[in-house]
C-alpha cells in the first residue's frame, strides 16, 4: 500500500545475498522516485524506527550491517513494516509492506545464498 494513493510509484524493500562480493543481509529500498537530501528516509515497525543513512538516486541503503541485522529481527517479529521518504520537492511518501511470509522467505534465500 502506497500514501499517496494518486501517485503511483514502483516502491521496493530488499534483502540482498551477494555471495561473490561477501555481502549478507544488506537491506535497501527504493519508492521509485529520487530521494531529497534534506530529510531522513525511516523505516518503521511497531516502535522499532530504522534510518536509510546512505541515498544515491532513487535507492538508500543502511550503512551499518549490525543495523541491517536488527531491523531483520524485527521484520521477522512484525506483520508490517512501513518506509517514509521524502521526494526532490519535499512531498512525504510512505510505503507499507507486510512482514507475512518474510521470515520463510527470508530462511530460504539465506539457505540458497550463503
């Protein structure tokens, strides 16, 4: 689900597995338009809140993987979990995804990936 509704976006969350480049567990999202360098991108569930610290166009990422590993615990505990973003002009968006299935999602891709 996507606010607002009349702006129809691409939005993604991901958990990556890069085997070759030793990279585990990294999380990024994107809310397909170029972020804005003034505000925070936020991930909440429940009261846990996660910063996207890095932003490059239309991605951002968390630079810390400890961070990273954190906010995996808590998509596996929730049922939902919402991105805030801001875009070029300022205009607050929020993205909610659901946490159902992630857990089993999230075993398998390790087990494949690692």
């Amino acid at each position: 689900m996507q606010s607002p509704k009349t702006n129809k976006r691409e939005a993604r969350l991901f958990v990556s597995f890069r085997t070759s480049d030793k990279v585990a567990d990294e999380i990024s999202t994107t809310s397909g338009y170029e972020f804005n360098d003034q505000n925070k991108i936020l991930a909440t569930s429940g009261k846990r809140k996660y910063i996207f610290d890095i932003a490059k166009d239309s991605f951002a990422w968390i630079s810390s993987n400890k961070v990273e590993k954190k906010m995996i615990k808590t998509m596996k505990k929730g049922s939902r979990i919402m991105v805030t973003g801001y875009n070029k002009s300022g205009s607050q968006t929020i993205d909610h995804y659901s946490l159902l299935g992630f857990t089993k999602a999230y075993n398998t891709a390790k087990k494949s990936c690692t």
